[in-house]
C-alpha cells in the first residue's frame, strides 16, 4: 500500500532494523547516487542516525533521540525538518515518526515528506520581509479588507505602534485618515480594478498627533486576478507642505508689495 505514497516511508522495528521501505524511499536513494541496499531493508536506521557526520550530523542525532522517545514510549509523535540539500538544489523534508503499537517498545513508522516547495516559500517571505525592513517609507500590508498583516520598521517609528500589537487589527483603526468617504470610495474602486492608488492626506499617529502623509496603495493580485491583499507605502510630508505653505505666503506678501508700489511711491513723492 506504501508504495503508491509519494512520501520516503519506512518500518523500523524496536532495535532500528528497517523491516519495510517503499518505492519511494528506494527510488530517492538511487537519485542521490546511493546503494539502496545499504538503506533499506535489513539496514539498522537508528544506527546510521548515530553514525552520521558531515554537515547534517546534528540533525541526524536530534532525529535519533527523537525517534527512540517515540520507540520506548516517551514521545507519542516525534516530527523534525531538516535540510538536505544537493549539489544541484536546495531541498527540506519533514521526518515523521509514528508508534505502530501501544505496547513498548514499539516498531515505529517513518515519513520523510518533501516540505521544500513551502520552505523555499517562507525564504522567499523572509527575504523579501528583510528588504522592505530595510526602506525608508513607510511599508504596511493588509487583507482586502484592510487588516494589517505586515508592518515594517519605517512604519513603526512613523506610526509609534509595533507590528505585534496592531497585527490583525483594521488599519482604518490604526492609522486613521482624514481623508473622506468619497476618497476612500474612490481609492478602493482603484485598487479592486488592479489599479495602483496615489494621493496625500492627514493621517492621525497612535498617540493622536497628525500629520500629511504621501501614501501609495497598490492592490496583490492573484492568478485570477483576484485581489487578495493592499501593500500602502506613505512618508511624512508635513516639512514639505509647511515649506511649500511659507513659500505661498511669502509670494501672497511679495505681490500684495508689487500692487501696492505705485500707491507707495505717490505717499513718498508727497
């Protein structure tokens, strides 16, 4: 029946002794250049765990222990990912031990499940987690319906919240937008028609102060062209609009100088 799982699986019995492997775990051996015979049937499993050196030697003992917890009772599962990485590719598998009898010791079941395509995922998710905590706007990502999943570091000194006490929070409530009902109407038209949005207003910090900010909205969407999620980037702009805001009044007084230059002149020549 094993043999038609795609997963590595073997039977040990109570001493270690592989008493069954299946197809697959044959086959793997063969695709990394290894004698089956020599890991297989007939062959003690926990005493290769104990034997083993190289790179993986520590995960191999942490598997030992583990899968002799489960052997003698100790342990009612034992689970452990670990890398096995080739020359050719990285791989992760999911070792999983399982008792095949109440009585102790028992022969346990072994999986060896190929978890690379969610490991390769998660790096992927933390990379890409380490470089928006390295940009300097503002970084926050939310569900469509605007709950905070991610928040970076920008964010956090620009907000004065931390990512672990906002996460699942809605971000209306958590950085409240001067903004009105019909620019929030019109920003999530855009965004659901896989549109980028851009604009600037208020926006209210969690200790209540205000500022402008910059903010870009840009929807994730999937393969159906769904949209599953919102990435906003914002910076403070509050220097910006204040220079631009001194800058307006002093050319408002300079031309009200101009206007009044001939009246002046005239009080003058009086």
């Amino acid at each position: 029946m094993f043999d038609l799982w795609e997963d590595n699986i073997a039977i040990i019995s109570p001493a270690g002794i592989i008493s069954y492997a299946n197809k697959s775990w044959k086959q793997f051996a063969i695709d990394n250049d290894l004698d089956p015979q020599e890991c297989s049937e007939g062959i003690n499993y926990l005493k290769v765990c104990q034997e083993a050196t190289g790179e993986y030697s520590n995960e191999a003992r942490i598997a030992l222990e583990g899968i002799q917890d489960v052997i003698h009772g100790r342990k009612r599962t034992f689970k452990l990912e670990y890398p096995c990485h080739s020359p050719e590719k990285q791989r992760w598998f999911l070792l999983k031990a399982t008792p095949l009898s109440k009585t102790v010791p028992t022969s346990v079941l072994l999986q060896h499940i190929d978890i690379t395509e969610r490991k390769l995922a998660e790096e992927d998710v933390k990379r890409k987690a380490h470089m928006l905590k390295s940009v300097g706007e503002a970084v926050i990502a939310t569900d469509p319906q605007g709950y905070i999943d991610y928040m970076n570091k920008a964010a956090e000194e620009l907000y004065g919240c931390r990512l672990e006490e906002v996460r699942g929070s809605n971000i209306v409530n958590v950085t409240p937008a001067t903004a009105t009902r019909e620019q929030a109407r019109e920003i999530m038209t855009e965004l659901s028609k896989g549109r980028r949005w851009e604009g600037e207003f208020g926006v209210y910090r969690t200790d209540g102060t205000e500022f402008s900010a910059h903010v870009t909205d840009t929807p994730i969407v999937d393969d159906n062209g769904e949209m599953t999620g919102i990435i906003g980037i914002s910076y403070d702009i509050t220097e910006r609009r204040l220079a631009e805001e001194n800058l307006r009044r002093s050319k408002d007084e300079l031309a009200a100088i101009y206007k009044n230059a001939p009246m002046i002149m005239m009080l003058l020549d009086k």
